[in-house]
C-alpha cells in the first residue's frame, strides 16, 4: 500500500461515513413523517413499513458505527506509523493527511517557510512509504 492510498482509504471512509448519515437522516424523517392510520386495515400495513424503516435505521446505524470504527483504525495505524519519524515530519504529515490543511496553513500552524514544509513533506512521506513497504513485507 502507498501513502497515497492509505490517505485515500481513510477519505473514503470518511464519505461513507458521511453518505450513510445523510441516508439515516432520511431514515428518521420518514419515521417520524408516518401519521397515525385512519383504520385497522391500513394499520397493520403502517406497522410493516415502520417495522421495515426501523430495521433499515438500526441496521444503517450499526453499518455507520462500524465504519467508524475502520476508519479509527486506519488512522491509529497512520499515527502509528509517522510516529516513528521525527517529530516535525509527523506534525506535518498528522496536518496534511489527516487534517487536510494546505502547505500555507501548516507553515503557519508551524512556524516554518512554505518551502520547509514542501521539502520536508516529499522526505516524510518518502519515510513513511519506506515504513509502510517495510510492514507490508512483514505480513508476508
């Protein structure tokens, strides 16, 4: 795996995070748009479709908590792995990737010029790839 990809698998855990929200809050709002039914017939018919809303959100909730739980994962690994660098290198690497900050606003957040933080960006992720490489080849 690649820093990059490593990078892009916890963004695209973060959009599906963020993608099954939105669809559990349409979940809820029709739950909570279901109106109390004008007779027995259409009753039991309403008690299935909440039933099968409930289920739908429950089971979304459950889908949501555990992507959460692989993209704390994924990250944990990342800071696991910058950790292991120089402590300037993983700041700027934790700002970058994890936070998303541009190379101005590190530079500022860290007190060095933007040309540091480029420079030191293309040495850290070189280090961090080297570190990935090598837990890749300890799996095998």
């Amino acid at each position: 795996m690649t820093v990059t990809e490593c990078v892009n698998h916890i963004r695209h855990l973060e959009n599906e995070i963020s993608f099954k929200q939105r669809q559990r809050a349409e979940l809820f709002e029709m739950l909570t748009s279901i109106t109390a039914p004008l007779s027995e017939a259409v009753q039991s018919t309403s008690e299935d479709k909440v039933s099968s809303l409930v289920a739908q959100y429950v089971d979304l909730s459950n889908e949501i908590i555990d992507t959460y739980r692989r993209k704390f994962n994924a990250e944990n690994e990342f800071h696991a792995l910058a950790a292991q660098l120089p402590p300037q290198w993983e700041e700027l690497l934790l700002l970058r990737y994890l936070s998303g900050m541009t190379f101005e606003n590190i530079s500022a957040e860290m007190g060095y010029s933007r040309e540091w933080c480029w420079k030191t960006n293309n040495k850290a992720r070189t280090a961090l790839q080297d570190l990935l490489d090598k837990k890749e080849r300890q799996k095998s």
